[in-house]
C-alpha cells in the first residue's frame, strides 16, 4: 500500500491524504487551506482531480473546512463517504449560507449525492477495508478510519482529542474496531502551540456555569458547528436558570443533531430539557428586541449564542443592562498579529472579553496514550507546521517519519516472499552486572532493532530509514535486511545521519574467493563496538585481532562441545561455514559474557567503531 501526503506535512489544514494498492485510490479529506500560514495553492492529483477517476474514492473525517471545503471541485463520478448527521450538519451551514456564497449549491449537491457510513461498521472500497471510528473533535460526527490493504493497516486519525465529552470511550473503541496496527498518520496541530490549553470540556463547562450565575447578560462567540460546546453551553443555561437564545439558523443546526439516530440518542448532552433554546426573532432585517423581550431578559437574565456580524453586532448593542462578552474559540483569531486575525470577530468582542475555550486537538501526552494502544511500527505527522517537533516528542518510542508533501512510503505485507526490511538499530538496555571479564568496567548493551515494516524494493526500505527519526541518541547503526532471518543476501549499514558505514553482498567470501578477508576498516588492536547476535543478542566492546581464518573456525570447533559432537570432523564442519561467516573478524571481547570465548567471530557488518554513550 503506497501511502502519499499530497498536503499537509508541514501546514495545519487543507490535508489530503492517498492510500493506493493496485491501482485503487483512497483519498482522505480535501479541504482548503486556512488563512495564513504556508499555502501550496490548488492541487492536482491524477485520481482525485484528474485523470482516471473509475478506482477512487474520498473519505472525510470531518465538516471543517479545512478538510471538506474543495469537494466541489472534484467531479461527480468520484463517489465520496462521510458521516451522516456531519453531512446533514454541513447542508445547513451551506444552506445558511447559500445567499451569499454561490459555491455552497455546488457544496448542497455534492454532499445530497454523497455516501453516509456507519461508525463501527467497516465497508470496501476496490482492495481496501475500511472502518469508520467516531472521535472526538470540535466538529461533531469527526472519524478516525482504519484503513487496511495488502495486509497493511494504517489508522488516519483525522483531528481530534482526548479531552471532549465522549473522549472517554476511545481506548474501549480502539480495543473493539482497530486493535494493534501497522501505521499512524497523525493529526499534530498542537505540538506547535504549548499554549494551547487542555482542559476538559467538562471542567469548560463548569466555568461557564460559574460566570453564568454570576452575570446575567452574557454573550459567547463560538463556531455555530461546534456541537458539543454549543450544548455544554445550552445546558450550562440551564443550570443558572437563564434564557438561552440562539439565531433560527443556529436552532437548526442543535435540532439536526437532537433528532439524530440513535447513535448518539443515549447522551443526555444532546438532548433538550424542559426549555429548549429560544430562537430569535426577525423584523426588518434586524433581530427584534421589543419591551415585553427586554424586560424578560432583565428578569431572567440570558446566555446568547452570538457570531460577528452587522446582525447580532446591532442586537447586542441594544441588549439592556451589563453584558460580559466570551470568546469560546482560539485566540489566534483576535490576535493582531496573528494571520488568522478576524477583524469583525475582535470587533465585535471588543477589549473586555472572558476567554474560555479549550482546544479541539489533542495534546502531546494524550497522543502517546493512544500511540500506545496503537503499537505502530511508525508515525507519520500532518496537520501540524511542525513535524520535527513531533518527531522529537515521540521519537524515544516511535519511529516517526517525517515526509513531505507529495512524498510517500510504501510498505508491502510481511507476508509476501520477497521483502526487504529496514531497521533501525539502537543500544538497548545498558547493562553491567553480568560482566565476567577482563575488565569488568565496560559496559555492553542489549540491542533494540526497530523495524519499519517490509517494502518490496530496497529504495523503498532506504527512503523510509531515511525519513524516520528513532532515538537519536541510541542509533547505532540502520540496516536493510533483504530477507527477515540473518541469512541475508545483502546488508548495508549506515551510521545515525544515514551515511554508509559497511556493506555485505554474498558470494566469495570463502578462502581463495575474490572478497576472502574483505577489508573492514579496523586495524588489528583498534576497539570497537560488535554486534554479538546469535545467543547473546549484545553489543558489546572488543579489539579486533583480523580477518577470519580457517585456524580460528577450527579453535571454534574444538572449543565448541556442540560443535564437535555434531560434526564427525572439522572438514565436515567447515562445509556449512557459509558466505556470510567467511566475511567474518575475529574480535577480542573486553566484556565477556557467559559461556564467551576470549576469541569471537563477528560478521564483519556488524562492526561498528567504538563510542562512549551516556545514559
Ligand atoms: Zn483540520
């Protein structure tokens, strides 16, 4: 499966996302890019805007415009899936919208003709299996997808977090749906913004409660398509006993997802109680406030659900008494010098706002949460504008691999014949206490090997070592393996910044062959670091005494209780000594393990020159 971010590698928003395997296509998402920051421009992809549409197909995880916004340019023949109540939450917004953004039929048309899925139920499309998770985000209805093809799984986590209402859920869901897969390709917008606060939605709410009771005139700018906020604020109302009041358009949107089905019917967040939300009024293209209204409000006290424009702008002029003004959305959108600055919205809102938001993304510790339910041979970031930051927060557990856009990795099932593996090989565990000697103040360390998957083609083995950042500091050397056993055809190794340190291709390395006693690089006395694999699986410190020997395999044969009683003769034994073990060098351990000799034979790849590592 060929996985390729045409976007979205180092930008937040305007993402898209291309599983391919044997000529199908799965796109995910197709949304504009937000205001401000980097911008690539109008895309054209072969398969999604171009070209053979008959194999593809795009998935959406969410109604932000980030994700949705270019599906009407896409052709009618691309069939595309998302979640229902999403869909139906999108066709109010662009039927709101409609008078004034002539784009929005074309949304209305390609969204009346698009495909709904179930949460928890997997579908097919071409090779691929498919299966929707719900998650939790600012937009309601927002999906993970596992997506799964030749073997390899991938879960695309689209945006989400782990501090909403219903975040709760997921460890089960991920348990029950996904369980362990291959890659993630993860949402990380806020690796970048360490302000970005997380508190819960819960405890948000809590503090509107609180302001609510306290003030009676209050007015809060969010998103209209934030479901939960919008209904953690309407019960918040409710609770401190004021008006809830909300535009004819805004009623709509609470109304699509309180005559849901019954996936969400069971939370009584989405439900009304005994007074539903008040919808104003129009009169004169303005909203009406005559004085039976105003002196209800003064009596009651009120929470309205406002946005920046000439409408609620006038009305909130005319509301009587004290009124606190609340940003519940990010603040980057009023801040001067932000390039998302909304000067209406910062208008509107003037100097005295309450700032109580919480983010719609997730952050950094919870993600390693759910990496570590995912188990991932390897991370790959989009959404963010900082993927080397996220390389370096999860880089000590995860291989992360860093792309850019239009680049791709293409991982094949372990289950094929023919593969080649790239691994990343790092000193594992230190250790110390079994030392016997001669110098018991060496250290030697178990050797952690971090497989990146199987690719068909060694280039495709090189370009995702190439791309992947794991333990930095422990990397001892990357390697490809052609086959998954130690009998390999051909081993390249590199140091930690990918140059070549040795190579290994079979074939004459016996005596009198052409590489007989290959160079290694080492001179006899030098001390390095050797990989010991077969019973040890160590790495530990020795001098090089030189090129293996016919003399030094029959010291192994005499020394070698096992050896000699399996083999009726030394000639007998040197017959399976095998390519691989003639391109060989005798090492002197200074750390000898159990049952050691004082002389070992180690491949001559698996030498590597002598550091001092720190803990
Ligand atoms: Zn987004």
């Amino acid at each position: 499966m060929k996985i390729t971010i045409h976007r979205g590698t180092h930008q937040i928003g305007g993402c898209v996302t291309e599983y391919e395997y044997k000529g199908w296509k799965l796109f995910v998402d197709y949304g504009e890019e937000l205001a401000g920051g980097h911008k690539t421009g109008k895309l054209e992809i072969e398969g999604l805007t171009r070209g053979n549409l008959s194999k593809s197909a795009l998935l959406i995880t969410h109604y932000h415009g980030d994700h949705i916004g270019c599906i009407t340019e896409l052709k009618k023949s691309l069939p595309i899936y998302i979640g229902k109540v999403g869909r139906d939450i999108q066709l109010v917004l662009s039927k709101h919208l409609v008078s004034v953004d002539g784009l929005q039929r074309k949304m209305i048309n390609r969204l009346q003709s698009a495909n709904t899925f179930t949460p928890g139920e997997s579908f097919s499309f071409g090779p691929f299996t498919i299966m929707p998770i719900v998650i939790d985000h600012s937009a309601f209805d927002a999906y993970a997808f596992k997506i799964e093809a030749d073997n390899v799984k991938v879960f695309h986590t689209g945006d989400f977090r782990t501090h909403g209402f219903r975040s709760g859920k997921l460890p089960k869901v991920i348990e029950k749906f996904v369980g362990k897969v291959d890659y993630v390709v993860c949402e990380a917008t806020n690796v970048s913004r360490p302000d970005a606060t997380s508190i819960s939605e819960r405890d948000l709410q809590q503090q509107f409660i609180k302001s609510f009771k306290k003030n009676s005139g209050n007015v809060v700018y969010l998103s209209s398509t934030n479901i939960d906020r919008l209904f953690a604020l309407y019960h918040a109302a409710q609770k401190a006993h004021r008006l809830f009041l909300v535009d004819a358009y805004q009623r709509q949107v609470m109304d699509v997802v309180t005559q849901r089905d019954k996936l969400w019917g069971k939370s009584k967040l989405y439900q009304y109680g005994d007074n539903e939300p008040m919808v104003l009024q129009y009169e004169r293209g303005e909203f009406r406030l005559n004085a039976k209204f105003k002196a209800l409000l003064e009596e009651k006290g009120y929470v309205l659900i406002a946005r920046a424009n000439k409408r609620f702008d006038s009305f909130v002029e005319r509301l009587p008494g004290n009124k606190l003004r609340y940003l519940s959305m990010w603040k980057g959108y009023v801040d001067a010098g932000n390039e998302a600055y909304n000067e209406n919205l910062a208008a509107a809102l003037g100097k005295d706002f309450k700032l109580l938001h919480t983010s719609g993304h997730c952050d950094m510790n919870n993600m390693r949460e759910l990496f570590r339910m995912l188990q991932p041979k390897a991370i790959i970031p989009i959404h963010t504008d900082n993927p080397t930051k996220f390389a370096e927060q999860f880089c000590d557990e995860w291989p992360v691999i860093t792309l850019n856009d239009g680049e791709s990795i293409s991982p094949i099932s372990s289950k094929k014949m023919d593969h080649c593996s790239p691994f990343i090989c790092c000193l594992g565990k230190k250790k110390n206490s079994e030392v016997i000697g001669p110098d018991n103040k060496e250290t030697y360390w178990d050797i952690a090997r971090k497989c990146l998957g199987s690719f068909y083609w060694k280039e495709a083995a090189l370009f995702a070592l190439n791309h992947a950042i794991y333990r930095p500091d422990a990397v001892l050397f990357k390697e490809v393996e052609e086959e998954e056993d130690y009998s390999a055809e051909y081993i390249q190794t590199y140091d930690k910044d990918m140059n070549p340190l040795s190579t290994y291709v079979e074939g004459e390395h016996w005596p009198d062959g052409d590489r007989y006693q290959e160079p290694c690089g080492f001179a006899p006395g030098d001390k390095v670091l050797a990989a010991i694999i077969p019973s040890y699986n160590t790495i530990i410190p020795a001098t090089i005494i030189g090129p293996v020997t016919p003399d030094a395999y029959r010291k192994v044969y005499e020394e070698d209780e096992l050896c000699h009683n399996h083999y009726d003769s030394f000639e007998d034994f040197e017959k399976e000594i095998w390519d691989f073990d003639w391109d060989a060098v005798v090492v002197r351990p200074l750390v000898r393990l159990d049952g050691m000799s004082e002389e070992v034979i180690v491949p001559r790849v698996f030498l590597f020159p002598y550091r001092e590592v720190n803990d």
